[in-house]
C-alpha cells in the first residue's frame, strides 16, 4: 500500500474527528496501519466517530486503522448536561439515541432555538438534559 493512501481511506473519519470537537487530534502511519488519537468532547462524538469507521471498513475487518479516542468532560458539571453540534443528517430521535433521552427533552431543553422540532440545522449547538 503507498505512503498516504490509508490516510486517504480514512479522510472522512479524521475530518469527522475534526468538525466534531476532537482535541489533541493525532494522524500516523506505521506501516500497513493508520493511527488515530484524540480526546473526543463525549461519549456520543466517540460513538459516532466508530459509526464513521464502520462504514468505511464494515465490521473492522481489515486491520489497517487502530483509533484511541478517549472523552473528557467538557464543563466538569456533568449536572449541567452536554452540547451537541447538529450534523447533517441528523434529527432529534437520532441525537436522543446518542445521548440516551428522549427527542421531546431536546425539543423542551432548546425550545428558544428549536421551532419545529422536525426542522434543526448543521451548525446548531444544541443544549442535551442529563439523563433523568
């Protein structure tokens, strides 16, 4: 395989990396294996990076990538609940899966950015409850 094309491979994952929040953010190639480190804002971001890997390598079998993302605590108050950047793609059911609440506690936690709870735009930081 030639230098630079499991980066190429894998350029939708590192952007996704990116555009999500992922700090300390590291890309390497050793070999026949693409590196990825990071610390990822949440648990959803990191799951949803794994989502990324998937449809790129279904099922992870070809053993050319090895991702270490680990999540940090943003604010320290996990009380607080988190913020989550709408991606494309995204709706409020999809994101409440993520996060393990339900869409209509999204929906009541943003209502002064969130009109229609079917219409949410890339882009938007939306506030996500804790867990009840």
């Amino acid at each position: 395989m030639e230098t630079g094309s499991l980066r190429g491979k894998y350029q939708r994952l590192i952007d996704a990396a990116t555009q999500k929040g992922v700090t300390g953010l590291q890309v390497r190639q050793q070999g026949n294996v693409l590196y990825i480190d990071g610390s990822a804002p949440t648990d959803a971001v990191k799951n949803e990076l794994w989502d990324v890997y998937n449809q790129i390598d279904p099922d992870y079998r070809a053993g050319d990538l090895v991702m270490n993302i680990e999540v940090v605590g943003g604010n320290g108050s996990p009380a607080a609940g988190q913020e989550y950047t709408v991606v494309s793609g995204d709706n409020l059911t999809k994101i409440g899966k993520q996060f393990g609440v339900s869409w209509q506690e999204i929906f009541e936690a943003n209502k002064d950015q969130i009109k229609d709870p079917d219409l949410i735009q890339p882009g938007w930081k939306l506030k996500i409850p804790t867990k009840k």
